[in-house]
C-alpha cells in the first residue's frame, strides 16, 4: 500500500515537473516570437 502511494506520488511529481518545463518552454518560444514579430513590425 505504501510502496503504491509512493508510485503514485513519483508518477504525480514527474507529470507535474515536465508540465511546468513545457509550459516555461512554451513562454519562452511566444516571447521570442512576439519579440521577433515586432522587430519585423518596427522595420
């Protein structure tokens, strides 16, 4: 029961970290590309 919580708990904690480093990742990419869009703009 333990051992299963704990599978439980690693699984949640893991799904959870690369959901906030694909959402970071994500921010990241929109901010360049609005950065780039309006570079384009300015120009």
């Amino acid at each position: 029961n333990i051992f299963l919580n704990k599978q439980k708990y690693i699984v949640f904690f893991s799904t959870h970290f690369t959901r906030q480093r694909f959402k970071k990742k994500r921010l990241r990419f929109l901010l360049t590309r609005n950065r780039n869009q309006i570079i384009n703009i300015n120009n």
